[in-house]
C-alpha cells in the first residue's frame, strides 16, 4: 500500500503473506480456502496478484508475526493472542470448532492456548500450527500425521484446538525457538538443545539415523553421527581432509579464513552475513573435491534495560515514552509477555511503550524480550496505574449541595460531580454517619430511603482512592412532609343552600427534586397474540404495574368475530390476561380508570345487545361486578365509536358513549353521582356531535368533552359542565377538522385537544383554551394520521401517538409515530413499524410514557410501548385530597386546593385533614368546616294571664344539634290580643292584656336563609273578678202599677259578663242579666220588705 513497508514475510505453498509497518498483514497468491484472510470468494480460481490487506484482526490489535503452511495462514498478535485462518481440514485453525470449516478472514475470537497464556512465537506447517507461549512451554495442533504434533500419542489423531497439556521438552525445559516443517516439527531449548518429532523418512529427525522410515511422537534430542560439530565445520561421520589445496566461494566474511591442508574454516567474524551458500574445493594428490556449507553470521545475543524497573503512572495522564537502552547485538524483534494495561502500547519494532493508560492497576510485572538471531534477552518491568486522586463536588460549582429528604421516600441517587483533572472514589465515608437509611456507596454515591427523621446538619464525605483522597460536604436534612401547606382561612361557618366563600390553599414544594432517572426503555412489543382487537384502553399503578384493558377475540372473523372484555396486567415483570366480561360480542371500545383505591372501572359496548356495560372490581371482596347502564346502539366496530369514563375526586364514575338519535348521533352521559347510575342526552338532539368523543375531568370535577360533528359542520365541537349546566361551542371549523380528538388538562386546567384533519393527507393538529376561547395550530403535516392518543406530563409538555396509514389507504403495516414537544417545537419518533390501532395512552408519576395499541390487520396482536420521559426531570404537581368527605355541594379543586360550592345539607362543625401529594411525597394540614341548616325546633308554654296584668314574657326555647341554624328573623301567623306584643327579633311575647282572650292558638316560625321552624302557642287571658256592686239605691220602695226608674248598678274590680238575683223579684218587673239592672212596673202588692241577693259575674267568678 502506498507509504507501507514490510516488517517480517512468510511463503507458504501457493500463497505469502507480510506483516505491515502498520501492524497490518497483507496477503497475496492463491485464496483457495480462504488463506488471503481479505473475506473475499475462495475456490480454484480464487486468486490475487498483488497484495491485498486482511481483514480486520480485532479492534485496536495488530500483527506481529505470519507463518504460512500449505492453505492456512496466522498471525502473533501484539497482545500476544493467536488468529489463523484458511483451511481447517485437519483442524490446524485451532479454533475448537469442526474440522473442514474454513474461514476466509481472520476470527472474532483468537485461540484458547491456555487460562492466561499468550504466544511469543508462532510456526506454520503442512497441515499444524505450533507457537512458543509466555512461559516457554510448546503447543502444536491440527494434523497429528507422523506424530508431528510431539504430544506422545497415537499418529493420525488430529486436534482442533491446543491441548491443556504442553509438548513435553524435558524435566525443567523450555523452548526458546520452534519450526514446523511438512511432516515434522523442531525446537530448540533453553539450554541449546534440539529437539525434533514427526517423521523421520529422510534423518529431519537428526536423532542419528539417516534414513529411518521412522517417525517420533514425542520430541528427541539432534545427535549422532550425522549432527553438525560445530567445532570442526564437517560432519562427524567423515574422514577429515588433510594436504588439500582448499578454496572457497563466496568470499567468506571478514574475520573467517580457510585454513589450507585441512580446509577448516576458523577465525571470529567481525561483521554480520546473511545466509548464503558457499562452495568449498579440495584438491587432494589431483583429485578435486567440493562439498557446500551454509553459513550466517547473526549478532551478539542483545543486552536490553529500561531506565527504571518499576514505574507509577496515573489513569488517565499521558506517560512519558520509555525507549528502552541495549548494549548487546542489535534487536530484530521485540516481545512482552503479556498486555501491558489499558491504554499503554508496547512497540514491537522498537521495545518502546507509551500511551495513555485509562485503568487503574496493581503493580504487575511484565517480561520483555529482544531478540536477534543470536539469542534473546528480556528484562522485567513493574508498572503500576492508579487512579487520579479524587476531587469532586456534589454541585457543579463546588458549593455545599442541600438535600431535603422524604421519610420513608426512596431518592434518586446523588451522584458526585468528578472536577477537573480528579479521579473518582474507589471507597467513602462520611461524617457524621448517614441519616438512618442511607447508604453511601464506594465511590460516594447517597442512596437508600432514609427511615427516620434528621435534623438539617452538614455532612463531611470523604472519597478515598489509589491515588489519594478528597472531601465535599453536604447539607441533609429529612421531614416527614413533603412541603408547606398553607390553608385559608382555617376554619369557615356556612348555610346549607347558600354560597360558601371559598376555602383556599396554598402548597409549596421543599423536597429537593435532585434527580430523574426513566423507568422504562423506548420500546415496543406484543402482549398478546389472540387476534384482531376492538379496543383499549390502560392504566398504571404507582407501584409500577400496568393494566390493560380490551376487547379479546374468541372466535370467528372480518364481521363475525366475536370479543370479549379481558384485562392484561403486567407485574412481578411478566403479563398475565383474564376475561371479565365473556358474553358473546362484547367488550367493545373500553375505557378504563383507576380509583383511590387501587380499583378498577371499565366502561364498554355489548354488540349483540347494544347495551353500554360497565365492569368494576371496587367491591367488599375485589370480585369483578358486571352492569348494565345504557341503551347503546352503534356497531362499536366502526372507528368512531368511542366510550369515555372519568372519576372525580370522591370516586363518583363519569361515563360518555353515543346513542342514535333521529338520523343522527347524540352523545349520552351516564353517571352516580345521585347514587345510582343515570343516563342524559347531552347532546344537541338535531345536531350529529356522537362521533370520535374523548372525555376529561378538572381540577374542580368539571367534565370536558371533545367530539366531531359529521353531519353538517365537520367541526370540532366542544362540551362542558363547568357552569352547572352542559354548554358547548365549536373549537375549530372548516372542512372536517376534528376526527380521532383526544381531550385532557394540563397543571393550569387548559383544555387541551389533538385531533386529524381528515383529507388526503390526515395532519395532526392540537387546540388549546378554555371555554370562549381557543389557539389551534399544526402538530404535522402529511402524517396520514389516525387512533390518536395523547397525554400531558408534569411539565406541561403533550406526548402524542398516532397510527400513520403512509398512504392514505389506512390498510395494513403501518407505522406507529409519536410526537411530543418537550423540546420547544415537534419532534416525531417512530416507535412501531407495524402498530399505533385502538392507542391509548397515559404517563406515569415518573413522567415515562405508556401506550396499549395494536397492529390490525398485520398480526392482530395487542401491543405495550413505552417511551422514557423528556429527561427534564419532573415539576411537582401537588394533588389535594380531604378526609372526611365534604358536605354534598361543596368541591375540592384536586389540582389547586380551593373548596367552593354550595352545601346542599348540613355539616356538623368537623375538622378535615388535607394531604397534598407531589412526587411520591405527602403533607398535611387541617380546616374545620361547619354548615348549618333551618333553626332547630322550636317551642313555647302556654300563657295565661288576667287582664290589666302584664304578663311574664314569653321566651322560646330553640332545640340544637350541631346542625341547627341560627334564627334571623321571628314570625306569627296573626296580630296578639290587645296588650300584648310578638317581638319579631327574638319571638318573645310580652305586654299588658287588655282583653280577655279564651283559649286562642297563634302559629309562630323561626327563620334563616336555610328555611323556617314552627310551633303554636295557646294565649288565655281571663278578666277581673268583680269585688262590689252597687245600686243607686239598697232600698227601693215602689207603687204598685207605678214604671220604676230603672236600677243599674255599678261595680268594682272586673267587668261582670253576666248578672243573676234570688229571689225573682216581683210580677212586672225584670231583672237585666247582661247588665244587672232592675226595671219594671210591679203588678202585685208586696209590702214586706224582701231582701235580693243579686250576682255581678266574669270569668273570674
């Protein structure tokens, strides 16, 4: 390649390869089995002219040595792992794997020569691989022909891998060089010695036969007498020369001579020579003799050192580039035992290493050889990496971080903030110890639940690591409140029917948010597999767990398959499915929420009996009860069809779903708020608003409906309770705007909408705004949109799912999209090639995003997806709840706190506890609430009294039971006798009677705003008994037949009512009984005197 070079070369049978100036191995010749290593095609006319590089040899690793045999090729690596490839029939690849498997490019994995072993040599023959390992030992594998292999067993019996057990070298023996040959193998030893194994046809042996047809598995040591002897350049097996005229050619190297007569060759070379064959002659008595000798002239073994044995770096700093010093030969290649640690190279051209090492580790003692064709050399070098001594800070500016902690709240884990230059921990302590329940980590991570409460106080933590230690403190203070609860005012006095002012609250949050971590990873995958799926709807506890309700398929298809309601729940890390509701046909379109109490409520279409069903497990024992609520008659089967159910904030069930009306489609609401479950049409009757309904509840229980017109408008429409009193209007007008509306309130009770426009193109759009009052703009455009879902997490941002049908046919495999703009505008995410059908969504308390959805008509399977939260952590949004329940009328707004409303009965004065929750944590306050109805019963004694006489006042008595009203004001039915006076501010009668009165009976009320209490009265007034009477005159003498002057008499004390006299007075003359007069004309003689007793009478006697 341009700029490269070659630094070592083999040539096997048809092919050569050559290691690199870059570490790369580049091949060329014939690649019939693979052996160029470039994952190009093999075979017979499989070839290459020129050098073409191999493929990758592992990430970050280079060559350092290739041996080629007859089709396979390998290569020393720098780590000192082992890779071949090429032709395995003999399983000389030593991958462990079947034989006959070749491989055209170099492995993933290199070869097991042992627990930690590496290579520092390696050889290729025939059909075997042989290497020299780390500590010496030999390994040979592949073809066993002839005992090539040296391993001491039965010949022919081939291996795939390097055995556990090394080639046997002697007692304390280790190889320092090795070849492998075609059918043999040989090594030299430690102690000079050599051996050879395998076939031995020709004396390759070199164990003293020259012709042997034998062959050796275990290796035996060159000698006899057909060795070299170095001593006298000749055989030992021939006659010596002697009296020969001797030359030589080529020249030999400075320093060696050819001794005449004898022609030895003797002296001590001075300079170096490669191999080369030279050509001697020996004229003896006329007889010319000539006989070849091969001679090399290598280096002085090298003498290599560093300038240091031991060496300490730091993690993460660049070292300082060790060349190494040699006084001996000179190197022409280096080796090291082992890898040196992460990040530092060792160089094998030159024996440098340097790097940056990036791992802590303990001191470790590494073997480094330089080798020449004389000998070799090592030394040992001890490195030690650790890390950079900590410094960090729980704050990125390095100021005390401040951490308010919930009791019994598992917190997101504080992690350190590693500063400039530091390392991190590798142990912790702090001081003082942990608020109980806190755990800190080995590299001074805080987590845990604290368990107990703790005073605010600064704590010291100090991380220690192998490169010195650091401290930072941090303030932890734990409450058993999540915030400030501010209520007012804290107690209110109201009257059953009338306004109450409103009862506020006030809540901010102290724990510290100091975290967020997603539960949940972005996928999507099938929970169930059962068929084609009419619906969903889901739902999650705070615990995690997941339930998803739907309409299950049991039988049939197209029109005729039948559903029913079943619910899938996910727990313990696994899904599990019951039916609810196995009626034939049923389930449909469900819509599902949870209660306060963990309980279930589902709402959903019976086909065959076009009936609105209702299934729910807040029952004494958690069984499920069914019921039916409505009449419903659509066929839920079309895609408009929807049902919609709500609780509110003391467990009442909301329910919307459509009904036909005349030739159009009303929407009807079902709820229990009056204790049992009753049905209106809310909806214009003559306007078609049934159509793609969502449902949502306020902060003050106010409900909020989206819904499309059809049917003249194709508009978004709009419907609200919030008055008292069902309103709607229309959102956004045009040409069909308002199909698949999904409805929902944000922190702030912004009524948001997201709904399709339906054309050829199906754009997303979303409306925001209250009643009056409305912004509407585009999600996006060109989406093929349907089945929308949305929802709104704690920071306000909207997390959409969409169905994109790509071209409009809405047919099949289809894409699942979702768009949210926690970023500030759009973004699009695909989350499902095949799904988004029947979605519906809902986010969690951590903000991560759930979606049940299906992916009709692909494989009929109802689906779960998951999306991690925006990563901007969650803003706590505080929900009120109050125990006991209010009075009926009254309201607690559960996003804001305010209690308002009208009280439809009386509350006895009752002290309410409010807890606030916002993320995870609760808190708490009190407010006494007291409603009082009409006065209590109310009564007074009877009167009885005299004319002339005051009469003792008479006070009421007013009954209370903690419920009774106050009076206002004081009633009766008619005026009193004279005299006496009915006092209108407090009902007390009092006064002089001036009439007698018998026995008369006066209604009187007592009055407040609630309404009035009554009672009667009975009032006798008796009159004054009369004390004298007195005649004009006590004697009367008349005349017979003479008119009298007429008598009355006059009286003292009481009025007489009538008048009586014994004896009868005489003929002529009467006595008046109203008045007591006497008058008359006497008609008989009475000359006697005769005394009367006359009587003046009244009721008093």
């Amino acid at each position: 390649g341009t700029g490269r070079t070659a630094v070592a070369i083999s040539a096997g049978y048809d092919h050569t390869c050559a290691v690199l100036d870059n570490g790369s191995i580049a091949c060329w010749g014939w690649n019939n089995y693979g052996q160029l290593g470039h994952g190009g095609p093999t075979g017979s006319s499989s070839s290459a002219s020129s050098p073409i590089v191999t493929n990758s040899l592992g990430a970050g690793r280079t060559a350092v040595a290739v041996s080629t045999g007859y089709y396979h090729t390998c290569a020393l690596l720098d780590n000192g792992e082992v890779k071949c490839w090429g032709y395995d029939g003999q399983g000389q690849l030593g991958d462990g794997g079947s034989t006959n498997t070749n491989t055209n490019t170099p492995p993933s994995s290199a070869i097991n020569l042992g627990t930690g072993r590496t290579a520092v040599s390696i050889s290729v023959g025939q059909y075997h691989t042989c290497a020299i390992l780390d500590n010496g030992d030999a390994k040979c594998w592949g073809s066993d022909g002839n005992g090539r292999l040296g391993d001491g067993g039965s010949t022919n019996t081939n291996i795939n891998a390097p055995s556990s057990t090394p080639i046997n070298l002697g007692t304390g023996r280790t190889a320092v060089a090795l070849a492998a040959g075609g059918k043999h193998t040989c090594a030299i030893l430690d102690n000079g010695v050599a051996k050879c194994w395998g076939a031995d046809f020709d004396g390759q042996l070199g164990n003293g036969g020259f012709i042997t047809n034998n062959y050796q598995t275990s290796p035996v040591t060159v000698t006899g007498g057909n060795t070299w002897d170095s001593s006298t350049g000749v055989n030992t097996g021939m006659v010596s020369v002697s009296g020969a005229t001797c030359a030589i050619s080529p020249s030999l190297p400075t320093g060696m001579s050819l001794t005449s007569g004898t022609c030895t060759i003797t002296g001590m070379p001075t300079v170096t020579a490669v191999n080369a064959t030279y050509t001697i002659w020996a004229n003896v008595s006329g007889t010319s003799y000539s006989g070849q000798i091969y001679i090399e002239v290598g280096l002085n073994a090298p003498d290599i050192s560093y300038s240091s044995s031991t060496y300490t770096y730091t993690k993460g700093s660049t070292i300082t580039t060790l060349n190494p010093t040699n006084v001996g030969g000179e190197v022409t290649t280096w080796a090291i035992n082992a890898t040196l640690p992460s990040g530092l190279t060792f160089g094998t051209s030159n024996g440098t290493i340097w790097g940056t090492p990036d791992t802590v580790t303990a001191a470790t003692t590494y073997t480094i050889w330089a080798n020449n064709s004389a000998d070799s050399n090592s030394t040992t070098i001890t490195f030690t990496v650790n890390d950079p001594a900590p410094y960090f800070s729980y704050t990125s500016d390095g100021s005390a971080r401040v951490l308010s902690l919930y009791l019994n709240q598992t917190i997101n884990p504080v992690t350190p903030i590693t500063l400039f230059g530091g390392g991190l921990p590798t142990s912790c302590s702090a001081s003082p110890s942990l608020p109980s329940g806190l755990i800190l980590s080995p590299s001074c991570v805080i987590s845990g639940t604290p368990n107990a409460t703790a005073s605010g106080a600064f704590y010291s933590i100090t991380g220690t690591n192998t490169g010195g230690s650091h401290s930072d403190s941090i303030y932890i203070l734990v409450v058993a409140f999540g915030g400030s609860l501010t209520i007012t005012p804290t107690s209110r006095e109201g009257e059953v029917n009338s306004t109450l002012a409103d009862i506020t609250m006030s809540y901010t949050h102290q724990i510290s948010n100091y975290g967020w971590t997603s539960g949940v990873s972005n996928a999507s995958g099938v929970v169930n597999n059962a068929g084609t799926v009419a619906g969903s709807d889901i739902v999650t506890w705070d615990n995690g767990d997941v339930a998803i309700a739907w309409a299950r398929p049991i039988y049939g298809s197209g029109s005729t398959v039948s559903h029913v309601l079943a619910l899938s729940t996910y727990s313990g890390g696994s899904w599990s499915t019951q039916d609810i509701d196995t009626a034939s046909r049923t389930g449909y379109k469900p819509s599902m929420e949870i209660d306060k109490d963990g309980a279930l409520h589902i709402a959903y279409i019976d086909r065959d009996n076009t009936r609105l069903r209702y299934a729910t497990n807040a029952t004494p024992t958690g069984a499920w009860s069914l019921s039916t609520l409505d009449e419903s008659s659509p066929d839920p089967n079309n895609d408009w069809v929807r049902t919609g159910l709500v609780l509110d904030s003391r467990g009442y069930v909301h329910v919307i779903h459509p009904v036909q009306g005349s030739g159009v489609w009303l929407l009807n609401y079902t709820t229990n708020v009056s204790g049992s479950f009753v049905s209106t049409t809310i909806t214009d009757t003559t306007a078609d608003d049934g159509k793609y309904a969502s449902l949502a509840i306020a902060g003050d229980d106010s409900l909020h409906i989206s819904v499309y017109r059809d049917t003249g408008g194709s508009d978004l429409r709009y419907y609200t309770d919030e008055t008292g009193v069902w309103t709607n209007e229309t959102v956004h007008t045009g040409n069909n705007y308002g199909k698949d509306s999904a409805i929902a309130l944000n922190s702030k009770d912004e009524v948001v909408i997201v709904y399709r426009r339906d054309d050829a193109n199906d754009d997303i759009h979303m409306s925001v705004g209250n009643r009056g009052s409305w912004t509407s703009s585009l999600v996006a455009q060109n989406r093929y949109a349907s089945w929308l879902s949305m929802a709104i997490d704690s920071n306000d941002d909207v997390h959409i799912s969409s169905h994109s049908a790509g071209t409009g046919s809405y047919c099949c495999n289809k894409d699942m999209e979702y768009f949210t703009n926690a970023s500030g505008s759009w973004v699009m995410t695909r989350l499902d090639q095949i799904g988004g059908e029947h979605a519906a969504m809902i986010i969690d308390s951590n903000d991560d995003v759930h979606i049940a959805h299906s992916d009709i008509p692909a494989g009929n399977d109802l689906k779960y997806a998951t999306v991690q939260g925006s990563g901007k952590g969650l803003t706590a949004r505080p929900v009120f709840t109050v125990t006991p329940d209010l009075p009926d009328g009254l309201v607690l707004n559960w996003k804001n706190g305010t209690v308002s409303g009208t009280p439809t009965e009386v509350h006895g004065n009752t002290t309410h506890t409010v807890t606030v929750t916002a993320l995870g944590a609760t808190t708490q306050g009190t407010f006494t609430l007291h409603i009082t109805g009409a006065p209590g019963d109310i009564a007074y004694a009877d009167i009885s009294g005299t004319v002339g006489f005051a009469i003792t006042p008479a006070t009421p008595t007013v009954s209370t039971n903690g419920t009774t009203g106050s009076v206002t004001s004081w009633a009766i039915n008619a005026p009193l006798p004279s005299g006496l006076t009915f006092e209108t501010s407090n009902g007390t009668i009092w006064g002089t009677p001036s009439v007698v009165v018998s026995g008369a009976v006066f209604t009187i009320w007592a009055n407040n705003s609630v309404g009035p209490s009554s009672t009667t009265v009975n009032i006798t007034i008796g009159d004054v008994g009369v004390t004298a009477i007195t005649y004009p005159s006590e004697n009367i003498t008349l005349t017979l037949y003479h008119t009298m002057t007429t008598a009355t008499p006059s009286t003292t004390g009481g009025t007489a009512t009538t008048w009586g006299i014994s004896p009868s007075l005489p003929s002529g003359m009467s006595f008046d009984s109203a008045t007591g007069a006497i008058s008359g004309t006497p008609e008989n003689l009475q000359t006697t005197a005769v005394t009367y007793t006359v009587w003046a009478n009244n009721s008093a006697g």
